[in-house]
DNA sequence: GTCAAGTGAGAAAAGGTTTTCTCATACAAT
DNA sequence: ATTGTATGAGAAAACCTTTTCTCACTTGAC
C-alpha cells in the first residue's frame, strides 16, 4: 500500500514537468491526472470508468468520484483508434434547400444524440468530385455509417456507395441493389388526401401535379386515380405556385362543371391553387376544397386558408434511418429492402369538414 | 543491402499471419501495408508520403506510387491522436428551420472542404440540456473548433461557450466578450433598400417590420428614418405574410396620401403587402414598388411580381467564419471584435425601375 | 589509408485509451 | 504448515501515425 500511494504521489509530479517541456497543450485531462489523483494505475481507473474488470468497490467508486471532479472527458480519438467506433456518421444530401434534409437530419440526431453519436453534415449539390472528397474525408475519419438523402426518390446521389466498408442507408433516395431503403409510402399519402376529399363530400377532384417523369409524382397520380376514377383530369406541370396557379385557369376556362375539390402535388401548387381561386371569386373551402403535399410550414401555414396537406413525416424516417445505420455499424443484422413509412394527414382550413383543434 | 531486402520481405507474410489470427476488420489498408508491399520500414513509409524526411527520390516515388495502388488513406484518428488537430469542426444552431444556418452551413463547408476539414451539425432547440449534451460530445470528438449560429443577432446560444479550450466563432447570433462575430450589417442593407427606392423616384416610402424588440428591426428601421426622413410611419408587427397584409390595409384605409413604395422587414412581409395591393387593385411596381429583406428564394421568387430585396450574404459569411475559426485552431493570430459583412440589393421585378437581366 | 561529412533508412517513442495477462496478497481448506 | 482459490490491481500490448534519434554506409578530401 505504502509503495503505490508514493508512486501515486511522485507520477503527478513528473507528469506537470513533462507536459511543460513539451509545450503540449495544458488543461487537457487524461486518464493519466486521474489515475494519478486517484493513487491508482491507468489501467485501473480505465477499468473503474468503464465498469469493467474486478477491483474493489470502494476503489471503482473513489474513482469515478475523482474523474468527476477534476472533469474528466475520455478522448473519443484514442478511443475511437482502439474501438474502430468513432460514434460518428455522415449524412450525404443533394438537397441544397434543406427542404428535405432538414427534418431528415433533425430525426437522425434526435435518435443518434442519446447513443454519443455526432454528425457530419455534407451538401454536396450533384456535383461528383464534391461528393467524392467529402466521402474520402468521411472514410478517413472514420464515419461508423453512412446515410445518404436527396430530394428525389427516384434519383440516385452523383457518387457510388455500394462498395464501401461502412454501412450505408438510404433515405428518400434511390439506394442501391441489397441496401437499406426508407422511403415515404407515397401511394398512400396520396390516398388518404383524396379519401379525405371523398369523406366530407367531394365528388369532382381534380389533381395539380408536378412533372411526370418524378416516381412520386407517378405514385400519387396512380393511388389518386384508384380512389377518386377518371372523372377528372390529372393535370402535369412544375412544382410552382404559378404552375398552380396557371392550372386552376385552364380548369376553369374550360367548359362544362368545375372541380369541387384539387389534390394538389406539394403545398406550392397548391397554394398557387387557392390563390387562383380567390382571385376567381371561388370560395376556398366553401365551393372548392384544396389539399396540398409536403406540410411544408413556411407555405403551408401560411396560405390563405392554411392548407390542408400530406405530411411524409420526414423526421420519422431520419430516426429510422438513424438507428438502422447504428445497427448496422454494430454488426446487428438488418434485412436489407425498402421500407415505406405512412404519411400523416394535417388538417388545417383549406378543404372544410373536420377542422384542426386550435 | 542485402539484410534489409531480407527483412522487407519477411516481414509482410509476419505481419499478414498477425493479421488473420487477430481477426480484425480485413482490407482495412494502413500504413503497415503500405510498407511492406514498397519494402521499406513504417517511418520510411511515412516520410515518403509526407514528403518529409530524408530519403532516394526514387524510394518516394514508389511509396507513394503504391500507396496510391493499394488505395491507402490515412486514418485520421491516428493522425489526429498525435497531432492534436481533428480536421473537424461543430456549427450549433437553434435555428430548425434552416432558412439561416443552411446557408452560413454552405459557406463554412464550403472554405474548408479544401482544407480537409469536416463540420459536425447540432441542431439544438433552444434546450440548454440538448445544447450541452451536444457540445460535449463535440469536445470529446476533439473538434477543432466550435461555429455558433442562429437566427437572430441579438439573442444568445442557451449555452455557454466562453471558455472551451476550443475557438468558438460567432455567425448571425450574439457572441460574448473578446469573441470574434460575423454579422451581416443591416444597417446598411437597409440603406441600400430605401436608397434604390429613392433612386427610381419613390418619395413616400412607408415602413412595415417585425417586431421592435429584435436589434435587427431598429437597425433598419433606423436606417429607413436617416434616409427616407420621417414623412411616413413605420410599423410594427410580426414576421409573417398576414402582418404585410394587414398593414397594408391599415395603411390604405388612412385618409390622405398612399404610399408609393412600401421597404418590408423581411420577403414574407413583403410577400403579404404585394398580395393585398393586388387585392385593392394597386399596381406593383407601377404604383407602389415593394422591397424585401432577406432573399429567401422560395419566398421572393415565387411572389408575383418576384420581390426585390436584400441579400444578407449568409454563405459569405459561413465562409468567412469558417475560414477564421480555421485560422484560430491553427494559433494564428485573429483579432476579436464584431466583423459586419454587407448586403447586396437582388433586384427582381417589384419596385420597378432597372430590371433585373434574365 | 584515415577521417569527416553527408546520405538513406530504420528503431523507438509518443499520443490516450482499452484489454488481456500476470502477479501479489489474503484467506480458507487440507 | 502447505496448497489452492479468490480477489484486487498493475504491466504491457494494441490501435495507427508522425517524428526524433540513431545507425550504417558512401563519398570526397587530406
């Protein structure tokens, strides 16, 4: 006992003279100060930190005490080297706006922050040497995972993940053969908005959507058909509110009934839409109902009557996301596929019937 | 001669026994196999790639050459671990949205990419407990430095960042004593908006802002006075599209003079103002011109007319923070202080005057 | 033919942590 | 009194790099 409390005692010692000379940068604690503090070996204190290992109660306790006290963080580096966990992945996107990234990455975080996990945020705008030098950079550091977004289901990010040795998810982008997926379930988001139409009585709805050639665009046009039949046209164009607003004209030029109803493609058509409408002399809700697409709050909340719309529930799939990179990169099993996650249906003013608890 | 050749060769099939009997994660290429394949010894390896060292010109070349075949990447950890410097730096934020940090995360990203550096996002919503969670697990991580953001100038982080061992900068939110701030100079951008109103020959030019307790608000309302004079009210309300409505109609229903240019706090203000002049009648930009602030793309170009506004240069400005908080990790000196950046006029189509090149 | 200087390359330590192995002590059982 | 078995704690290796120090060899000068 005598002889560890004296060695205990001398090490500190020589340990201030030593990070002296060197210069190194002061104040940073390691398990060195608290070992010493504690008048016990580093491997002891590492083993009390880490509740691992056999020693004395007492002893696991002084320890910890101690470390709290003189503020002890362990290096995630050193560890991170030892481990091969750097408790730390990458989110890819390509989706400059944020539009889709942002709640994608605030459920990401939200699910990983409990776990110690931080994250690296690239934007790489489909530019394939950015995305390149930002994977290397990831790699080199390290990353645990990968999770890539985009804007776009049915788009690929402009760099190849496929053959990484870190694990990779996809969310709202296209992924690869054999991967992780986790998509918003489209067909019924588009469903439960024309449902939602047929409940409080709307029998002519018309669909406002975006151009043809996006996979969601074709998805929700299908499930729109399915419920609402071919009574009315689908109506392709751009994801403006002047789009929205140019395909209400060419309805309401046309002759014969009006639609009492639009399911619009996201919440600007829509909101081009009720701006049409008003501008008509339309009534929104009273003679025509609007529902829009995305629940994007800047737009949404902000039309006049507040829009009802789909929301995809993005955050969610972060989450889902988050915690599938985690499993993987802790060897847990995951099926690989494509998961569809349900939208939610935000009632607000724009389509009448039920209207939202305030 | 000879003797070393003998031991390069030896050496890889040691070291490839070591690595299958150990079992660790395969084709995971360090420097040890680099070094073995060019037959050379670790420090010369490194040396070579670093080009540092003394040695053959002919040894470098061909470590480096197959360094590059085997598709060596050094491990930042390890590197990270001895030289102190993570290549790795936190943006925390308390803005959800996005409209703010997503630029200013652009422009950080953008300096450093170069500079191998990679940015850890936090997004923290004004939850003191959520923000230290996060910082700590950055510090832990050994980031190189922390960037502070937020949404408005004049309110603090609900965390305390005074004194890490870490630089800490300021972007778009208020930073502590001896700190570096970047902030965009909305005094001037404020000027440049009712200047250019002048300039096409706007004489009553009223003012409709947020609220007056935001530092940004009396800057600019300050700015408006010294420029416009006082012949027109400024008024006060919220950031949103209902208030630009709303004092429209108040300022329409005043007897005497209308305005002939209305300067609006922010584009969504702006936005509501050239609705309800469209809904009285009154021509934007013949009869009244409309000017935003912020530049919020979604917003500005979608209003018909597009808003003319100010830019406020976020992504220059996360440039320049990055590029500072870079300079401070790597001990070179900064002087501290508040830096303001100007903003730039967007001309687009709602005042009139010059249009804007398409 | 000896010495000095210069050149090329390797050995070893350091960075902070975790983990395995070993050792010393104490105590119970024979 | 001797052996066996827990128990507590330390020594050392490992993770991957970089850097400093040292060593062996070559060359040119005297």
């Amino acid at each position: 006992m005598t002889e560890r409390l004296v060695k205990a005692f001398l090490k500190p010692i020589q340990k201030e003279e030593g990070l002296n000379i060197s210069g190194g940068k002061r104040g940073r604690i390691t398990i060195h100060e608290v070992a010493s503090a504690a008048g016990v070996s580093i491997s002891t204190a590492s083993k009390a930190l880490n509740d691992t290992g056999r020693m004395g109660a007492e002893t696991r306790e002084r320890v910890k005490r101690i470390a709290g006290e003189i503020g002890y963080r362990p290096n995630a580096l050193a560890r991170g080297l030892l481990s091969k966990r750097s408790f730390t992945i990458g989110l890819l996107t390509n989706d400059t706006y944020g539009r889709f990234t942002l709640p994608v990455m605030a459920g990401i975080s939200d699910a990983l922050v409990d776990h110690g996990v931080s994250v690296f945020l690239c934007a790489i705008e489909d530019d394939p040497a950015l995305a390149q030098i930002h994977v290397d950079a990831m790699l080199d550091k390290q990353v645990d995972g990968i999770i890539a977004t985009g804007k776009r289901l049915d788009r690929r990010l402009p760099v190849d993940l496929s053959n990484l040795h870190v694990p990779v998810v996809y969310a709202f982008t296209e992924g690869t053969q054999n991967s992780v997926t986790f998509r918003s379930d489209d067909e019924q988001g588009a469903r439960l908005a024309v449902e939602w139409l047929a409940t409080i009585g709307r029998r002519r709805i018309a669909h406002i959507t975006g151009p043809g050639d996006f996979f969601s665009v074709r998805e929700r046009a299908g499930a729109y058909h399915q419920v609402a039949g071919h009574r009315e046209p689908v109506l392709y164009g751009v994801w403006s509110e002047s789009w929205g607003h140019e395909a209400v004209e060419q309805l309401w030029k046309r002759p014969g009934e009006k639609p009492d109803a639009l399911f619009c493609g996201n919440d600007q058509i829509a909101r081009g839409a009720v701006d049409a409408l008003r501008e008509r002399g339309v009534k929104v809700p009273q003679d025509v109902s609007v529902i829009g697409f995305d629940n994007w709050e800047i737009v949404a909340a902000q039309t006049r009557p507040p829009l009802t719309t789909v929301d995809m529930e993005l955050k969610e799939l972060g989450r889902q996301a988050g915690l599938t990179v985690l499993a993987l990169a802790e060897g847990r099993p995951v099926e690989p596929g494509v998961r569809k996650l349900p939208c939610r249906l935000v009632i607000r003013r724009s389509c009448g019937g039920r209207t939202p608890p305030e």
